[in-house]
C-alpha cells in the first residue's frame, strides 16, 4: 500500500515534468485534491506519503502532511470528555451536527467547525467546567509512553531538578536532530532556534515558581516565528492548533480564546502522569486571543508539593 501510494504520487508528478525532489508544496496540495476529488483521500494512503517524505527530508512535505492529518480525532475526544463530566445530553447540544471537513481539506476550512463548538460549549456548560472539558489528553497520548519520565522524576526526587534535567536532555535532542538535519515534530531546528530553546527553560520543560509550573510553548514554526516582525504573522508561526490557526490571519471567524485550554490539557499531560493524577492548568496567554505566545501555569497537587524545594 505504502510503496504504491508513493509510485502513483511519483507517477502523477513526472506527468507533469516534476519529481519528487524538485515539486513545491503547491503541487502536493493539488494531489492530495485530486485524491479528495477521486475518492481515494484514506488515512493510510496521505500517511503513506507523509512518513515517505520525512524518511528523503522532504520536511516542507511532511509539515503539509502532518497538518492536514493532525486534527481529525481532537474532537471526538473532547466530546467523550464531555460526556464522562458534563453528561450525554450536553455532548448531544455541543457536538449534534457537527461535521469535520473531508479528510485532506486544507487549514482554512477548520475554524468554522470549531467556532461553531465552542459557541456551543460555551453556552451549555459553565466556565470552570467547560475549561475542564477542553483541558483532556485530546490526542490520546499513551500514558505508557511517559513512565519513563515519571521514573526519572520519583528517582530525582525533586520538581526542580527533574524540570532543569528534562531541559538538558531536549536540547541534547535538538542538537542531534539539527545536526542530523531532521525535523523534531513539525520543526525545524536551526542554531538560532536551538539557542532560543536554550535561553528559556520554559520551553520544552518548565520552571517551577511556588505552587505552580510554568511552561511556555515551543512555537510551531520556530524559525519563521523568530525572524518574523507582523504581529498576526508572528502569532500564526507560535500557534500548533491546525483547528484554528488559518483565523489568526483571516481575523475571521472569532473563535473563543478558551479554546486554548485544549493546548493546555497537552501541556499538562506530561504532569499528569509523572505526578500520577490530574492536575490543573490555566491559560495565562496564547496567540489566538492576540499574544505573541502561548504559556501556562499547571498547579502542583498539594500532595506532591514535598518534591519541590523549600521556598513555598
């Protein structure tokens, strides 16, 4: 499947005098609408071709790929969430009708469909719980895949320095995918990129300050966000939320800044699962409601306050 998937997407660009190495993005957009347009637009082929792309460092191939394919489940996941806290009968009023875009659809036909959510969600549940609602592992993170860092953290046995330590060991991280000259998610790391990431232990970590950790996000296009001057350019390269980020140029449609709290519950969930319960997380800024980044404060649970240090 995957080799035949790559050989048609290879044999449909020599029709029109391009290889794989020499085509832009502008014609990975057009095939993956002509396989809408066919048809044939299946999770497993636009896979197929995403990994194909980031094993040849087709990395501008690949960021295209893993933001058309990256939304799809948030929402049903939410409104699982919705249903276990607030009840079937309000996931019915929140998420009755409401359908995502064909499978490959481009950024921009996103944010209506949140839109329309969040003014839903917003007028059926309460502030405290509709926050509590967004703020889940939204993309069903398998907690296994953290029982290392919880390990890490019990044997540290201190917040602080299993935060400095996680901060260490992604910068050596980075440093290996820039020299490798591979993507770390969707972003390219570069040597400004790598010293922005160095600067800030919020970043990609978090630094504990009281009760709380504070944790700044990495921006999803690092490169371009830092060179970038626009402020609406600026806050479109800081912002991951494929569900949303197309309105951060368009100004259109105003989609509720609480939204964010989906960002945080990814934010969070690390903490989740080392401190071994949910914890809770606020938004103190993010690009969708005019900020230049997105940061949050995630409360330490009472009971694990004995990791930090004595300055509370």
């Amino acid at each position: 499947m995957a080799v035949k998937a790559v050989r048609e997407f290879e044999e449909h660009l020599r029709t029109k005098g391009k290889t794989f190495e020499s085509a832009a993005v502008e014609d990975v957009k057009e095939y993956v609408s002509l396989l809408m347009a066919q048809g044939r637009n299946s999770a497993e082929l636009l896979l197929a071709l995403a990994r194909y792309s980031n094993v040849v460092k087709r990395n501008d191939f690949y960021i295209y790929f893993a933001g058309i394919l990256g939304a799809r489940n948030v929402l049903p996941i939410i409104s699982e969430r919705v249903a276990a806290i607030a009840g079937e009968e309000k996931r019915r009023k929140v998420f009755g009708g409401v359908k995502m875009p064909p499978l490959g659809s481009p950024q921009e036909e996103y944010p209506a469909v949140t839109h329309m959510m969040m003014n839903r969600l917003e007028s059926e549940l309460s502030p405290e719980i509709c926050k509590k609602a967004l703020a889940g592992n939204n993309h069903n993170i398998p907690p296994e895949s953290l029982r290392e860092e919880r390990k890490r953290f019990l044997e540290l046995g201190s917040i602080d320095e299993f935060l400095s330590d996680l901060h260490r060991r992604m910068i050596a991280e980075l440093e290996e995918l820039m020299a490798e000259g591979r993507l770390f998610y969707e972003q390219e790391i570069t040597p400004q990129v790598l010293e922005f990431v160095r600067s800030n232990q919020e970043i990609l970590s978090g630094a504990r300050q009281g009760s709380k950790i504070y944790v700044t996000k990495f921006p999803y296009a690092p490169k371009d966000y830092l060179r970038e001057v626009d402020p609406a350019m600026k806050r479109y390269y800081a912002c991951h939320c494929p569900l949303v980020r197309a309105s951060i140029l368009r100004g259109e449609p105003n989609v509720s800044p609480t939204w964010c709290y989906c960002s945080g519950g990814y934010e969070k969930f690390l903490f989740d699962v080392i401190f071994d319960e949910e914890v809770d997380v606020e938004v103190l800024e993010s690009a969708l409601r005019g900020d230049q980044r997105c940061r949050f404060a995630i409360k330490i649970p009472e009971r694990k306050l004995k990791y930090a240090a004595p300055d509370l």
